[in-house]
C-alpha cells in the first residue's frame, strides 16, 4: 500500500469537500424552490463553512506542489554542481563571484577584502561580457545568477498570475511589442484565379511603462554573521515574498507612473471586437451579468464569457478570479443540473470550469460587489506582457536608522502593458 504524501491528503480532502458542497448546495436549493428560507439560509451558512475547508485544501495542495517543485530545483542545483570541477571558466567566475558576494552581504556590506574580490570578479565578467555580474550607478552589486534564478523561481511559485502572462526578459527599457490585430485572410483558389490581399492587417505597437520594484530586507548584523544563518534562502524568500504582492496588485491596477500600467487602468468597456470605433489599444472588453434581482453570478454568465472570446484564443484559454469568486461558481449549474466546477484531483492540475482550467487572482474584484471586474477569461499570454530588466541588484542603506540591524536595499525594473486586448474578456456585475 502507498504510502500518503501532503499532495494526495490534500486530493482526498478537496474530493471529500467538493462532494459534501455540492449535496449541501442541492439541499439549499430543493428548501429555496419549498420557500422554507430558515433552512436555506442554515443549508448557506454550511456553504460557507465547507468552502472555508475547501479553499483551506486547495491551498494545502497548491503549497506542497511548490514545496515539491523547490526541492526539484535544489536536487538539480545540486547535480549540476558535481560537474563543477569540469565547469568553463565563465561558470568558475560566477561561483567566485556568489562566494564573495555572500561574505560580503554577511559583513553587512563592510568587508574590504570580500569587496575586493568582488570587484576583482566584476572585472573579469566585463572581459567576458557576463551582464548577469557587474554594478549599477547607485553603488550595487548584481545578485549571483543563482540567487537571482531562484528568487524568479520561487516568485512563480507562489503566483499564479506571473505564471500565466507574458514576461520577457529584456536587456534595455527600450522594450516594444508589434502585434497584429486584425491578421491576413486565408482564401481556396484555383490555379490561375486572382488572389486578393484580403484585409489590411492593424499593426499595433505597444510600449510598457516602467518602475523600479523595490523592497528592504531587515537583519540583524548578528544574525548575519551567525554561521547557520542561511543567507542564500533568506534573501530569496523575502524578496520573493514582497515583491510577488507588490507585482500581483501592478499587473490588476498599476496606473503607469513609476510602475506598470494594469489591466484594468484602462476601465473595460462593453465594445466588442472589430467594432467601427475600435476600443482603445489598452482597453479589454466586459461582458455585464445577466439583469435579476438581485443580481447574482449565474450559468449563463459564464457561457456568455466563454462565447465572446473569439475561438482563436480558446484553446489556451483559463478563468481567473478571487477565492470569493471561486465560491460563487462552485453552486453555480447548467440546464442539465451538471456542477459547472470540476474539482482539482490531479497533482499539478488545477480546477476547471466549464472545461476550462481555473486559477486564483485575489487582486480581482468580489461577484457581490457593484461594478466588479470579477472573472476573467481568455489567453493571458497574449493580452498581458511584463518585461523583466535582466539584473536583480542590491546595496545596503547605510542610514543608521536602527541600531543594530542592517538593511538592504534589493531592486529590479519591471515594465508592463495590455498588449492584445481581444485575447482576454472580463465579467463585471452591471447591466451595461
């Protein structure tokens, strides 16, 4: 007999959880058609008590898949290592530099040998055009190539919606998307019949804003020095953890000054595609909840989302919404009396609605709440880019602003704008 791991407990427990949901949901529903209101709102509370569990297991299942995931990096870190003695003087160079680096962040910053030698090693890589080593004009130093990789890494770990965009990593600021709107016209033809050019393809450029992501890492100076202080997973999990948030919230809503501009910056319009006028290039369309009193999320919203998307993006399409949307859909039937939410069963599957896989973004709105983008729905990767600069930089604030503790200033730029604004489609709870 197999031998249970968190993933498969958390796999059981969102079946068993799904499973009791949807016998409670249709036991509020048969008293709600009885008129017996005292019962459904009893049977609504359970909802919520069951949705809590539930949620609670996906997150279970979601950690251990990344804990999973993390351990598979260190495991390949870790083979890779073994062919160090055969590595090529380049390699050699950026463990030197790592080895420098991380005494030199131990010292907090002050030891001249360690910061030497890391100028030492700058020198070669600028021989060598290494670009992931070197120096910045405010007196930093560029994060070893392995610390910066596992700060991305865990960074997508813990975020679903930087792993559905499009982020290209990019050398200068000087960044610009060209992308075809209307495209070219496909025709059959016999040999000698005239060919026609069809429609004019709409070439759109989009250029991102930029800003400088930053954050400040606290430790105290004797923490540093402490020998079993791993300061390799301690700047990788702070950094990740503050700037995974911060990025999150730009993407939703960033109003592009010093930032990226967000989705959502340009306020979604009901104008459809192909429409004479078009929508604004950083504009996505919105399709309004059905009209009912009260207004609620229902079946026909979802498939109303679904259809708007012109097919061309479906196959790579994926819902997004908040925990509180979540709840929403899993009550939600079609005609035939089918759950509309299909649970998360498989390790390294997500949940689907509609066929369609499901991720959370808790930085979109609430379905209970007036004028909400709430459910999003079509091809991320093509209706959003966020290009990252290159280097993940640090220096240490040298403003003895608390005694005894010692702060460092990590930072990176980040650009980010609509790109096609037909791939992607957005529910919001009005009329119109």
């Amino acid at each position: 007999m197999s031998e249970k791991t968190p993933i498969l407990d958390a796999i059981e427990n969102i079946n068993c959880g799904f499973e009791e949901f949807k016998k409670t949901n249709d036991e509020r529903l048969d008293a709600e058609e009885k008129g017996n209101e005292a019962r459904g709102k009893e049977l609504n509370e359970k909802l919520d008590r069951i949705e809590v569990d539930i949620a609670k297991s996906e997150k279970a299942k979601k950690d251990a898949e990344r804990k999973e995931a993390i351990t598979q990096d260190r495991i390949e870190i870790l083979e890779a290592a073994n062919d160090r003695p055969r590595a090529s003087v380049e390699t050699k160079v950026k463990d030197e530099y790592k080895e420098h680096f991380i005494k030199f962040f131990r010292s907090g910053f002050t030891d001249v040998d360690a910061s030497n030698k890391l100028r030492e090693c700058e020198a070669k890589a600028k021989e060598m055009k290494l670009v992931s080593i070197g120096t910045d004009g405010q007196g930093g130093h560029a994060v070893p190539e392995e610390v910066s990789q596992n700060i991305d890494k865990l960074i997508l770990r813990q975020s679903d919606i930087l792993n559905e965009i499009n982020m290209p990593t990019v050398g200068t600021s000087d960044y610009k998307e060209l992308l075809t709107v209307n495209g070219t016209t496909a025709a059959w033809v016999a040999e000698v019949t005239a060919r026609t050019e069809g429609v004019t393809p709409n070439l759109r450029q989009r250029t991102p804003s930029w800003g400088e992501l930053y954050s400040y890492l606290w430790a105290t100076s004797w923490s540093l020095q402490d020998m079993f202080f791993n300061v390799q997973n301690w700047l990788t999990e702070n950094a990740a953890e503050q700037m995974k948030k911060a990025l999150e919230l730009a993407i939703w809503s960033g109003n592009g000054t010093a930032r990226p501009t967000g989705m959502i910056n340009g306020a979604p319009v009901t104008t459809a595609d192909a429409t004479s006028p078009d929508r604004a290039d950083a504009v996505y369309q919105y399709v309004p909840t059905d009209s009912a009193s009260p207004q609620a999320l229902g079946g026909d919203d979802v498939f109303d989302l679904v259809y708007e998307l012109n097919r061309g993006y479906r196959s790579n399409a994926k819902f997004g919404g908040n925990q509180n949307t979540h709840a929403a859909l899993r009550k939600i039937k079609d005609s035939n009396g089918q759950y509309l939410w299909e649970a998360s069963l498989q390790v390294g599957e997500p949940a689907r609605l509609v066929g369609y896989p499901i991720f959370t973004y808790e930085d979109m709105g609430d379905p209970t709440t007036g004028d909400a983008i709430y459910l999003g729905f079509g091809d991320w990767k093509k209706a959003y880019t966020l290009p990252v600069r290159q280097q993940l930089e640090i220096s240490v604030d040298n403003n003895i602003t608390a005694p005894g503790y010692v702060k460092f200033y990590i930072r990176r730029r980040f650009g980010g704008c609509v790109t096609n604004n037909d791939a992607l489609k957005f529910l919001k709870l009005a009329d119109a």
